[in-house]
C-alpha cells in the first residue's frame, strides 16, 4: 500500500512538470504564432444564443401533509461575448470565452397545493396553501466573466503542435468544458392561506428564485446542449421543494455532485432540466402581443400553458428575421396557418348586418387573426428565404351543453299586443351552460335569425272583398342584436333564452297560413368585454313551427271578435305540425344577416279576393 501511494505521488508530481512544461512552450509558440491566434479568434462568435427548459413536479407524503404541484421555466435569450474577460485579449489563443446574458426572458408556470390530511373538527377545510399563476421574469447577468464560461483546456495542447502523446496525457487530467447560470429574478405567485384560527382562506403570496447551474462537457463537434431528469427525495411535505437544479457532467474523479438535488431512487419530485447553447445562425423568431409586451413564443408547443388559447382569442404575432452579419431590412417572407378557412381578423355585428373580416396579410411581418373552428394542430409558420419560425397553440373548446324546452300546443290567446296564435307560452326555451377548465372570464350571448313565410286573408270592409297580407323573407335578424343581452362571468356561465313568437289575428282575419323558422346560435367571446377578442358561434338551434287557421263564420256577416270566437285550426289539429330535431348543433358558420325583421312586418300585397260565400275556407294557392 505504501509502495503504491509513493508511486501514484510520484506519477502526479511527473505529470505537474510535464504540463508545466508544455504550457511554457505553449505560451511560447503561440506569442510569436500570430497567424495562430487570428485563426483562434475567428472562430468566436459575438453571440450565441441559449435555451433553458427546466420542469418540476412533485407529489410528496409525509405523516401529516401532502404537497403536491409543478413547476415549469422556459428561459430563452442571447448572450453576448465578454471581450475584457475572455483570455484572448491577453494575446492568448481562446482558452477561456466567457459570455454575459443579454435580455435573456423566462417564462414560468407554477402550481401547487398543500393539505393536511387530518384536519381538525373545528377546521375541516383541508387545504392549507394553494399557489396557482403564470408569468414572465429577467435572467439576470452575472457579475465578473458572465453567464457561461467555456474552457478549451484539453484542445490547448492541441494546436500548440506538441504531439498526440502530450495531448492525450492532458486530456486524461483536463476536460474541454463550460459553466452555465442562469439566474432569475424573484417572483411571486398568488394564492390563499389558510388562517385556522378562524378556519378561513387569506390572500397569500409566495415568492421563489429559480436558478439552473450547469456544468457540461464542450464536445468535439462544439455542441453544448444535454436533458437530465432525475428523481429526488424529499421528506417534509409542508413546503414545496427547491426550485432550481445544477447539474455536473465532468468525470467522477473531479465531481462528486453529479445532480443538486441529490438523485434518489425511491424520489417523490421528478426534475427535469435540458438546455442548449449555439451559435447564432439566419433564423425567424416569432412574438406574439400580449398585456403590451412582445413575447418570444418561438418553437413553442401545445403542452405549455402559455401556447393554450381559446376560439375567438385573438392573436398579434411578429415575425423577426434574424440575419446576422446582413445589414438593411430582411426579405418579406409568408405566414402558413392551419385551416385557412377556419381563422378571421375580425367578426363584426349590428343589427343592419354582419361582416367576416377574413386575413390577407400574410406575407406581411405582423399579422392579427383568431381561430373560431376546432382545428386537429394550431400551427403557425413564416418562412423567408428558406428559413423558417414556428410556434404551435393548443385550442381548448369550452364545454358546452344546451337543454332546450319546445312548445307543443296551438292555441289562439289574447295578449298585450292582441288576439294571437301561438305554440304554447314560451314556445322556445334554451338554457345553455358553458364550462372551461381554468377560472378564466368570458362571456355569452345568443344571435336569432328568423325566415318567413307568413300570409294572412282579411276581411275589405270598404270593398267589400278580401285583401292578401304578407310577412315573407328569408334569414333576418330577429328583434335586436344580441338576443336577450350578454352574460359574463369565469368558469362557468349559465346562459337562458325564452321566445314566444305568434300569428297575429284582427277582428277582419279569414284565414292565416304561417310558416317560420328560427335559427338560435349561442356565441361565446373569450377574455374581459375590454380585451379585443372575438365573438365566435358554438352551437345552434333549428327551430320552429307552422299553423293554418280559418274563420268558420264570415268576417263579413259576423261581429264575433276572432280570438277564441271563431277561428278554428286547419284539420282541428292542437299540436305544432312540424317536429324538428331541436338538438344542439356545433356552428359551422357564423350567423349572418343584411337587416332587421321590422316591428310591423305584416304588409299589403294588392292582391284581392272576391266575398263569395265560404270560399275563404278552402285552402288557397298563396299568392
């Protein structure tokens, strides 16, 4: 054992001179090497850009508590060469490049819960802390060499001409390898705490610092990127766990924290952390507006919380054409969206009309739209000069269910505007709940549209004949825009809608012949009424109903009123002649209209029918 220990001291001691050796001669070759240095130099780039995706989840169970969450962080930004602390400005070949971070942004998500698993008989409630809330935070740069510090140890030896021999001895003891941190600045999430002594939820804030720390080998190609995820074990559950991570990828002879956390094998909190440094090549970059900022959302997927949208949320995206070393502005490129057919710019309603504002602007740089149809892939893309930025939304239909509750039964009725006939009061009754999974606020409203085929015979005291009325068009706008208001809340929003339409019927009336049918959508508008989101139809409602009615006595020859009196339905039947299939269907296209029904819709014809006995009985060819 001691021969060996002499023996390892004594091989250590001969390698120390050795490397000091070689870099003496090193130093020495490349001082008067200056074409060597130039060449060095060439090869770093002023920028580099870096991604930094770290995800924690974590369900912990201890004997008194339960904590469970995650917690999710995208950092994304560039960094910029530190020239004054970097080796090669000290007439060295570039040894060691450091880099500071440069409007390096992170968007986090964060949620998490804490129970108690036996609360008290005078506090039931077992919830005693819930964290829920998204943002964006600063990477902040770090003082001294920066953010990420590259060494080229091992490949020093190399291009100072010595030989294999000495460049592979070195390499045994030193690593090509790189230090990466990414410091956030702190946040805070909202939430409630519970106050047990009077056993009721407080507004509570809880704040963290999320820092990654990684240190990873430079590989011969020069890549810098890696994924780790490892589980760790956590004993408390009355707190959430750390949130951060640092990793280490050196060999073990000169690390011996390869995960922090410490990896476990029974773990209860998985970490997940991949990164990637590169260089800057031509590339898209694709913002999105939001709360008046310009977000990064570039290569984003569906799975992150931020890329989840509603139908009609609209979006203001950017295309920014990266061209590094290229001066003047980038080529106009063109944006590829995902059904086409199912996104507009903008939806406008009123009561004269409607009108579908559909997206040109595609091979513009900005561009606004919304999707209002269910679509398998929310992608986006802008390419230009064969580069291409993409990003990809998750689009989350609300849940939506509509009972409705038809009138069956006809019968003339005398009410505020008359005598009338109608199918049962009310005739249509929708009551329509809608449901999404986040407490996000909205609001719904629905739109009817009516088309007519009404004529009414009545009685000309004046000439002695009869006179045809008519009420005939096709799809209006029922009544006024919306139909029976808006209603707003978040989660879940009950929506009712009663209409009882009618045929009117005057004392000179000899016959009616009415024919309607209603179309009953109901729209749902995404976000605060103030936000600029877009109504988009959900579902509709075919409905409607048909009636003839004679009078079996002469307007002529009686002075019976009409309601009640003498008016019989065609064929004796009470019941609505059409049955239709009053089931809910998904909109697949918006309501549109071009006017108003107007109030008084019932309108001469000029078309008049002699007074011969009961011939009014018989059933018409309508004008």
């Amino acid at each position: 054992m001691v021969k060996k220990y002499l023996s390892t001291r004594r091989f250590i001691s001969v390698c120390a001179v050795f490397t000091l050796m070689v870099l003496g001669l090193f130093f020495i070759l490349n001082i008067q090497n200056a074409d060597g240095k130039k060449k060095k130099e060439e090869k770093v780039k002023e920028f580099l850009k870096a991604t930094v995706n770290l995800n924690i989840k974590w369900d912990i169970d201890d004997e008194n508590n339960k904590s469970q969450g995650s917690m999710s962080l995208r950092a994304k930004g560039r960094l910029k060469l530190n020239k004054e602390m970097s080796s090669m400005d000290q007439g060295l070949p570039a040894v060691m490049v450091n880099y500071k971070s440069q409007n390096m942004m992170a968007h986090y998500s964060y949620k998490g819960t804490i129970t108690v698993k036996d609360p008290p008989d005078d506090c039931p409630n077992s919830v005693i802390e819930k964290y829920e809330g998204s943002g964006n935070t600063m990477c902040k740069p770090v003082p001294g060499p920066g953010n990420l510090i590259m060494n080229h140890f091992a490949s020093m030896f190399k291009d100072t001409g010595l030989g294999d021999m000495a460049s592979s001895m070195v390499e045994g003891m030193l690593v090509d390898h790189y230090l990466f941190v990414i410091p956030c600045e702190e946040i805070e999430v909202n939430g409630q705490k519970l106050d047990q002594s009077s056993c009721t939820n407080r507004p509570s804030t809880t704040r963290m610092k999320i820092t990654t720390n990684i240190t990873g080998k430079i590989e011969k190609n020069g890549k810098m990127e890696g994924k780790k995820t490892w589980a760790v074990k956590v004993i408390s559950a009355s707190s959430s766990p750390w949130m951060g991570a640092k990793i280490n990828e050196l060999p073990k002879s000169i690390n011996n924290k390869p995960f922090v956390p410490e990896k476990a094998s029974d773990g209860n909190v998985t970490y997940s952390l991949s990164w990637k440094i590169e260089k800057i090549e031509p590339h898209v970059l694709i913002y999105r507006l939001k709360d008046n900022d310009w977000h990064d959302i570039t290569d984003g997927t569906p799975n992150e919380e931020e890329q989840e949208i509603f139908p009609g949320e609209k979006l203001t995206l950017k295309a920014v054409v990266v061209m590094p070393g290229e001066t003047g502005e980038p080529p106009k490129g063109q944006w590829e969206i995902t059904g086409k057919d199912k996104i507009l710019k903008d939806w406008i309603a009123r009561e004269g009309g409607t009108d579908e504002i559909e997206v040109t602007e595609f091979t513009k740089k900005e561009i606004e739209f919304f999707w209002w149809k269910e679509v398998k892939t929310a992608k986006v893309k802008y390419t230009v000069k064969g580069l291409t930025g993409k990003t990809e939304f998750k689009l989350i239909f609300p849940e939506t269910t509509v009972d409705y509750n038809p009138g069956r039964n006809l019968a003339p009725s005398k009410g505020a505007d008359g005598c009338e006939i109608v199918p049962d009061s009310p005739s249509m009754q929708l009551r329509s709940t809608v449901s999404v999974k986040k407490n996000k606020p909205f609001s719904l409203q629905y739109v009817q549209l009516v088309r007519g085929n009404n004529w009414s015979l009545r009685a000309n005291y004046s000439k002695g004949n009869f006179s045809w009325y008519k009420d005939v068009h096709d799809y209006m706008l029922d009544s006024t825009y919306p139909y029976n208001g808006v209603n707003s809340g978040s989660q879940r929003v009950v929506k009712e809608m009663i209409d009882t339409p009618g045929a009117p019927i005057k004392r000179t009336t000899a016959s009616i012949h009415w024919d309607q049918e209603f179309i009953t959508y109901l729209m749902f508008r995404p976000g605060s009424m103030d936000e600029g989101n877009a109504w988009v139809p959900l579902k509709r409602v075919n409905w409607g109903w048909q009636a003839t009615l004679f009078s079996y006595k002469n307007p002529f020859s009686s002075g019976d009123p009409a309601c009640g009196k003498r008016m019989d339905i065609a064929g004796g039947a009470k019941t609505l002649p059409i049955d239709y299939d009053y089931q809910a269907k998904t909109a697949q296209e918006y309501p549109e209209w071009d006017q108003t029904v107007p109030q008084t819709p019932m309108e001469g014809t000029g078309l008049e029918v002699p007074n011969s006995g009961d011939s009014y009985k018989e059933t018409p060819s309508l004008p």
